[in-house]
C-alpha cells in the first residue's frame, strides 16, 4: 500500500456537504448537534437531499446513496464530505462504482464508512476514521480538537495504549471497523497488506465471530503482511451469559499474539467511548514496547 495525497486543510467558510451512504438515520438529536457543531467551526454544512431517507434498514436505494456521494465529490465548492451515521449499506455503494471528482475532498467517518475509506484509499486519497454526525458532539474537548487540528492542517499528538512488546514499525496507517474491512477481503476495495499498520474496532460481535472474522485474516494472509497492529474499543462485546466462551481480550492475544508484530491495545479510538481521529493511508509509527501509535508528519 502507498501513501496517499491529503486533501487541502479545510478553513472557516468552506462548505462541506452531507450525506448519508449507509444506514437509515434515527438519532435526530444527536445529528442536529453534529450539524451545528461543525457550524460552530465556521463552515458551510449543506444537508444533500434525501440525507433522511429510509429504504429498509438503509438510507434510502443504493442509487439515492451513490448519488448523494456522487454529487458532492462532483461539486466544486464542496470540501469536504461528513457522514450521517455506520449501520450498514456502505459497501453495497461500490459496486459498479468508479470514483471521480473535481478535486480531492475529505470524507469523515467511520464504522461501516470503513468501506468508503478504504476504497478511497485505493484512489490514492486519504479520508479521515473519525466522528460521524450522530457522534461527534459526544467526543471530549481533546478528541475534537485533534480531529479539527488535523482536517485544519496541523499535526495531531501520538495516542497511548498497552504495549505488547515487539518493538516498534513504522508503515501506512489504515484504520478500519473489523467487522467492515473482514468482509471486504478478496473485493477490490481491498489494499496490498504490504507496509500497512492495521488499526481495528468494533462494537457489538461476539467473542467468537471476532475469533471466525480473525482466523479468516490469518488463513488469507494478510496478517502476515502487515508491519503493525493498533487495537481500539471492542465495545458491547462481552460473550453471552451462561454459554462457555473467551472473553474478546483472550480472543485478540490468541489470534494476533503469536505474529511477531508490534501491537498496541486500549488505544481511545471505536465506538461507544472516545473517538481519536486516525488519518486513512499515512504514515504511521507504531511502537510495541511503549505503547505509542504516531502519526508522522504531514
């Protein structure tokens, strides 16, 4: 995987448009907050039509949804593109989907934007795995301000989590939903594992579909490519009462310990908790004995 092209820094008055790729949306206060919080910044915030559509357990058709993207990545004003809500339907916008545009944008999100990210990635542009709308005025006063200070064109402090020894690698950061990235293996939103630092989340999986979705991993390979692992919150999910199981912290050191990588556990990025802002596909430094995820410089 290289490393990709940054979008400009954003800046007060710039527009930023809207949409809603995945997911119907449900937490109308909590977006009304995102919206006016980016507001509050300075910036133009635009709602795409149909951004509060429902189609099922999605935000309305795949041809709604791609051409919500459509428009925005099309349109010259906008510079930046910010997401309703995960859920699911991301994925099904990348078949037969080309991406074009009238300049490098930024696209914030993550969970099931995780999709996008990644095929974006492949474009040779980097998005950013952050807060969506439905999220955002949740995040404390220092998670807000990395995620500002780097869409704004400053740099972002390094994040501390538990170290697992290992040493330390520097390599492509791409920080993904497991969940998400799992079920893009063999698609072409899937990267070269080659160089990537993988960060990974998630939020509601049982122990043992952690377990199937990273044995998956190791029977493809691409663990074993990687030159480093970051792990996040893996929230609400703690195995099921009176059924014999690992816990998911048992999972992650039985599947992931033996590779010989430097890994960082507890890092303060995933869901339900606090939402650190990782840049997508830019290099990283992941140091295994101090239990340091850093970004480089821009």
């Amino acid at each position: 995987m290289n490393i990709c092209q940054l979008p400009l820094p954003l800046k007060p008055n710039d527009l930023l448009r809207v949409i809603a790729p995945s997911g119907a949306l449900r937490e109308l206060d909590a977006f009304h907050q995102g919206v006016n919080l980016w507001r509050s910044r300075g910036y133009r915030v635009e709602l795409s039509p149909g951004f509060d559509q429902q189609w099922g357990y999605l935000a309305g058709t795949d041809d709604t949804r791609r051409q919500q993207l459509r428009d925005a990545l099309n349109d010259p004003d906008c510079r930046g593109i910010l997401c309703t809500r995960g859920g699911y339907g991301g994925a099904r916008l990348l078949e037969d989907w080309s991406w074009q545009w009238s300049d490098p944008k930024w696209l914030i999100g993550f969970s099931d934007i995780t999709a996008l990210l990644m095929s974006l990635s492949q474009q040779g542009v980097s998005g950013l795995h952050g807060a969506l709308l439905t999220t955002i005025s949740a995040e404390p006063d220092w998670s807000l301000q990395r995620l500002f200070d780097w869409v704004e064109g400053r740099p972002i402090p390094p994040l501390n989590g538990t170290g697992w020894g290992n040493g330390k690698a520097t390599g492509i950061l791409l920080p993904v939903n497991l969940t998400v990235a799992t079920h893009l293996l063999g698609s072409p939103a899937q990267p070269d594992w080659t160089n990537v630092i993988l960060a990974i989340e998630d939020v509601s999986e049982a122990p043992y579909r952690i377990d199937r979705m990273l044995t998956q991993w190791r029977l493809c390979g691409a663990l074993q490519q990687l030159k480093g692992i970051a792990i996040g919150r893996f929230s609400y999910c703690d195995p099921p009462a009176h059924i014999p199981s690992f816990t998911v912290a048992e999972v992650l050191r039985d599947r992931l310990g033996d590779l010989n990588l430097p890994i960082v556990s507890d890092l303060p990025f995933g869901h339900d908790g606090v939402n650190a802002a990782l840049p997508v596909a830019i290099a990283a430094e992941l140091d295994g004995d101090r239990g340091t995820l850093t970004i480089c410089d821009r």
